[in-house]
C-alpha cells in the first residue's frame, strides 16, 4: 500500500514498507519507479525471503511521487533528503540502502550527507563512468523529453529515454527537469572517507554506467561485482546480480 512522507520543500515522496526484519531501502532509476525497477524484477519477493523489510520509494518526479517542474527542485541533496523523509516516516534510524543508475547517485549522495543512517550500500548501474558527469549530454536527453513531436528526435539515447518516460507514465517535463538537475559527484578522495561496506553492480556489457571496479576501488570497504551478458537495463532484474545482493547483506 503505497504511503507518502513530506519532503522538506512539501513535496509528497510516496513509499512503501513492506515486511519484517532490518530494513533495506530502495531507489530506483531515472525515468521509472519503485514498480518498474524493483517489483517487476521480483526484487519484492527476494528481500522479503531474505528475511528483510523492504521500503521502496518512489524518487520526485517519478511514480506515485510529486512532480514539481522547476529544475532546482531536483537539487541531489534534496532528492537524498527525500529517502531520509521516508525514514524519518517510518522511525526508522539506520538502514542498508540499494540505488539503481540515478538511485545510485543518490545513494552515494545520501552516504555522504547522512552517513550515519546508512548501514551497508548497494550501487548498481553505476560504475566508472560515474566520475566523468557530462552537462551537455543531459541536455541532450532534456530536449528528446521536451520535443512536441518525438520522430524528430535523432539521437538514440535521448529517443531511448522518451520512450522509456512514455511508458512508464512519468510526467516528461519533471523528467527534463530531474535529468538538468544539480548535481555533486565525489570523486575517489571523497569516497576514501565513506567508511560503510559498498557492493558495486554493473552489467558486462553496461556502457552507460562502465566498468565496476572503478567505481568500487577507492571506498575502503568496496567491492565490485559484474553480471555477465547484460547491459544497464537487462542487470536489474538477474539473479547473479540479486544473489549477490542478498549475500552481501547477509554479513
């Protein structure tokens, strides 16, 4: 049954906490929901045989989730303050996390500014390419978005995502103004000082988020783990990935 807990600016982050055990939030990717990336891959039916309490969120601008359309409302610190909302919600102090491509920006995010509620944390569809942000491409998806007719959309990656959108039911000016959103990324010194186990996930043949072990080398308690044979969208629901998952946070 979905929830909803109040941001810091009012808008309503909308959730669900399902079962029992510790708790393991999730956070999914750009341009889909708490539905689409995680109880359409029966991520839903894994956690709760792990014997733990899933609380799946549906990021802003996404989902059952307000969809404000200014671009500073997609501020990373807000969208991170969010997920804390959701626990703050549901009394819940400190928590393992699992963020997949966006929610693992936020993820990271949330590692940084809010350390102390994180246990352990899962970054999956996000990898090396992390560390190169790239403005102008983002802007790039942003007009594929906005486009009033989409066939004149050349670029596949941009088409890829306006589809994507399209079916998901998203609202695609929110999903221009959460893809131009301000952003921080940490770079390898930043996440020397992130103390809390990490797993990094990507698919082989993930060009979007690169190669793992980038991405997991420089945090302390880091390790990386590639699915073989996917890409960045075929990763979210295999079972090398949820295996080990469940095995990571089983320790």
């Amino acid at each position: 049954m979905t929830a909803f807990a109040t941001a810091n600016d009012g808008t309503a982050i909308a959730y669900e906490a399902i079962g029992e055990g510790e708790p393991v939030v999730l956070i999914h990717g750009f341009g889909a929901s708490r539905t689409i990336t995680w109880k359409n891959t029966s991520w839903y039916q894994t956690i709760a045989r792990a014997g733990r309490r899933l609380v799946a969120v549906d990021c802003r601008g996404h989902g059952e989730s307000g969809k404000p359309h200014d671009i500073a409302a997609y501020d990373e610190g807000l969208m991170a303050a969010d997920i804390v909302a959701v626990l703050d919600a549901l009394a819940i102090s400190r928590a393992d996390i699992m963020g997949y491509s966006m929610g693992g920006f936020l993820s990271i995010r949330i590692m940084h500014d809010w350390h102390e509620r994180v246990g352990r944390a899962v970054l999956a569809g996000i990898g090396a390419t992390y560390f190169s942000y790239w403005p102008q491409r983002m802007e790039v998806i942003a007009a594929g978005l906005l486009a009033t007719d989409k066939t004149t959309i050349v670029d596949q990656e941009a088409r890829t995502f306006r589809d994507f959108g399209e079916r998901a039911g998203n609202n695609l000016v929110a999903l221009a103004a959460c893809i131009r959103r301000p952003r921080r990324v940490f770079m390898p010194a930043d996440l020397e000082a992130m103390r809390q186990p990490v797993l990094v996930v990507c698919g082989e043949l993930d060009e979007v988020s690169g190669p793992a072990e980038p991405l997991a080398k420089p945090f302390p308690n880091g390790r990386a783990v590639v699915v073989p044979k996917r890409n960045h969208h075929s990763t979210v629901g295999d079972r090398i990935y949820k295996d080990a998952v469940v095995d990571f946070l089983s320790r």
